[in-house]
C-alpha cells in the first residue's frame, strides 16, 4: 500500500514541523507494512509569505560571508531535520495550480491521501490573510482527485469567525468535503462546519493534534540547565497582539517572573550541524518553563508534553469573534478550560490572571494521564475510519 500525507510540512515554525513528523509518524505506525510518503507540495502563498521574511546582509570584507538571518536558518535547519525523519515524494515545486497537483499525486499512484493535521481547511486563510495556501478550493481539499481514498486527518478550520465570505466557502467546498471517505476533525468546531456542509456523521470522529497522539519527549536533549537559588521563575510569553502582549508582560514582571519571547521560541541553534539539535533546542526552552501564557495551539501542547509548568491560554475576543477557538477546544478536551481566559486588547482581568498564576487543578502526572486518555479515544477513532476504507 502506499500512503500519501498532504500536510503543511513547508510552514516555519516549530508546531508545524512536530505535527508533520508526528503524522508521518502516526501513519507508519498504524500501516507498517505501507510505504508512507509526505506530497512534497509548496503552495505559491507560502513561499512568497516565506521570502518576506528572509534576509541576508551583504558581505563587505574580501573574504567575509553574506549572513542569513534566523529565518532562513531556523527554515533550513526544520527542511532538514524532516527529510532526515520522514520519507518524502518527489518535489511538486511551487505553485498554486491546484490541478497539476492533482494529476502529481494521481500519477504517484498513491491507495490513500491522509490531508492534515493543522488548519487545511482554513476558508478565509488566517483572519483573512492566507499564509499557507491559497484560499479554498486549494490542493488541501483534493478537487478533482480519483482514484485513491480520501481521509482527513485532525483537521480544522480554525479560524473560523462565522463571516458570510467563510460561510460561502463552505458552500463552496461542500461537495469536495463529501468527496472524502473519512474525517478526522481536531475541535469541536471543525465538527459543527462539517455537519453544515452536509458531511455524514458515520463517517466523521475525532482525534486530537498528532502532537498529543504520539510521544515528543524523546526529542529532548537529556539534562537541563541549572538554575541559581535567587533566581527568578521563568514565564514564557507567545501572545500575537501586540497591545495585548504588553499588559500580560508587564503583569507577569510586577509578579516577580522573568518574561522570555516564545513567539521566537530561545535556545534554537539554528546554524547547527545536525537539525535535530534545532528541534530539541527549542523544546528543550519549553521544558525549563514555570509558566507559560499563550494564544499558540502548538505552543501549548508543546508546554504540557515537555514541562511540569502551569499554562495560561489566551483567547483573543478581538480576533474571534466567538469563543470557539481552536486553543478552546484543547483546553476544554485537556480539563483546564479554567485556564483559559478570554479578553482583547486591553489584556486580561487583573484578578483572574493573578488567581491563575497561582493555583491549577493538575501537574505532569495528571496531564499525561489525560493526554493518554485522549490518545486511546483517538486510535479508536482511527480504527473506525480504516476498517471503512
């Protein structure tokens, strides 16, 4: 059998990366006999979202070097540290041609295209602005594509805010999302939208990220840096809005803690010889965390896999309009929906942030028993979808 996984591989950033190998990873344990394979496709929205953000300053000695800046590095350390692990097709190249797609993957002769994890299914690309593909109908929904079997693997929408351009697009893919033989949703949103694009309810369940599904730890480096008696706890700060960011950074310094950027993750060595080094750097910065305050899925999960630190999620009601986030899901699915708060700009109420940092209802033990607990409900939804393939 071969199996085909459609995934965002070509995102940068670290949950991207974890989700794919933990996919791929998914996918061969469950068909060990099966030769599974990432679709090596690059929407043209990604690279071009991509070469915004790289930079190289120009060289002015004789023998001086052009310097790469943390993106390209931290991209090509990520490429590497996946076709190292996980088996890829031959390149697509870059582009948005949804069909040509579509005939690369039809002539590799796959038996079944797994599409997912993450946010394949996004109908107005990231508030409004696509990062990742194309808006839909992208190579993400499959259009046209016969021959082998469909299945959607813990998808989502998100975000999803109930607009009447998403809701049109939904309408618009309907008939692609029938098309699929089975799927996976990740959030109890992405459930609701495919009920009202008139997805049969057999042939749906859910499963949690792959990142919950299938162990990281191992990728952390052993050991840990040690910390001075005087020294302050550490809070790790992933927060987008940047008006928002500013009141939780400066209610977590007047708390005594010393706040670190995990919008840009620290301790990746990017330059590294070996990639893996880069991964476990960066989730090695997760495991020394007291605290971690976010608006990040990955973020998150990457928090509670590595690290006994408490976790604030934040909502942000400026960007979703309802509260039916994916982060709300996670955190309601993980039984520390109390932990997340919902607010704009003008930053949390200073009473419950202030209550939050000092109590919570579980540590690493319980949090591992309810991940495990998530993970059984979750192969027993993949095994109701493979025996009806």
């Amino acid at each position: 059998m071969r199996i085909g996984l459609l995934t965002y591989h070509h995102v940068v950033n670290i949950g991207s990366v974890l989700q794919t190998y933990c996919s791929y990873n998914l996918l061969t344990q469950l068909f060990p006999q099966a030769q599974v394979e990432i679709i090596d496709h690059v929407p043209a929205v990604s690279e071009a979202f991509k070469a915004r953000h790289r930079k190289v300053t120009k060289a002015k000695g004789l023998f001086a070097k052009d310097v790469e800046n943390e993106f390209i590095l931290t991209e090509r350390a990520y490429d590497r540290f996946l076709r190292q692990r996980c088996k890829h097709g031959p390149r697509l190249g870059v582009t948005n041609d949804h069909k040509a797609v579509m005939e690369a993957i039809t002539q590799a002769g796959y038996d079944v295209v797994f599409v997912g994890s993450d946010t394949v299914f996004q109908l107005d690309g990231y508030f409004g602005e696509p990062i990742a593909d194309d808006y839909p109908p992208n190579a993400y929904y499959l259009p046209g594509l016969r021959g082998p079997k469909k299945v959607g693997l813990a998808v989502s929408f998100d975000p999803y805010t109930d607009q009447p351009k998403e809701r049109d697009k939904l309408s618009e893919v309907a008939t692609l999302l029938q098309a699929f033989d089975h799927v996976l949703y990740r959030d109890s949103t992405a459930e609701g939208l495919l009920r009202d694009a008139g997805y049969p309810a057999d042939r749906m369940g859910h499963i949690p990220d792959p990142t919950v599904m299938m162990d990281i730890t191992h990728l952390v480096p052993p050991g840990g840096a040690g910390r001075s008696a005087d020294a302050l706890p550490k809070a790790g700060v992933a927060v987008a809005d940047e008006r928002l960011l500013q009141h939780v950074r400066q209610a977590l310094q007047e708390a005594g803690y010393d706040v670190l950027d995990y919008m840009h993750p620290p301790n990746q060595v990017t330059d590294a010889v070996d990639p893996a080094t880069v991964v476990g750097n960066a989730l090695n910065g997760y495991r020394e965390l007291d605290l971690m305050v976010t608006d990040r899925f990955h973020g998150s999960i990457l928090t509670l896999q590595v690290s006994d630190a408490n976790v604030i999620g934040i909502e942000n009601a400026g960007r979703y309009s309802q509260p039916n986030s994916k982060l709300r899901d996670l955190y309601e699915r993980l039984g520390i929906g109390d932990h997340l708060i919902r607010c704009g700009s003008e930053g949390p109420d200073p009473a419950v942030f202030a209550d939050l940092l000092k109590k919570r209802s579980w540590d690493r033990a319980i949090m591992m028993q309810r991940m495990a607990t998530l993970r059984a409900q979750g192969f027993a939804s993949v095994s109701a979808a493979l025996s009806a393939l």
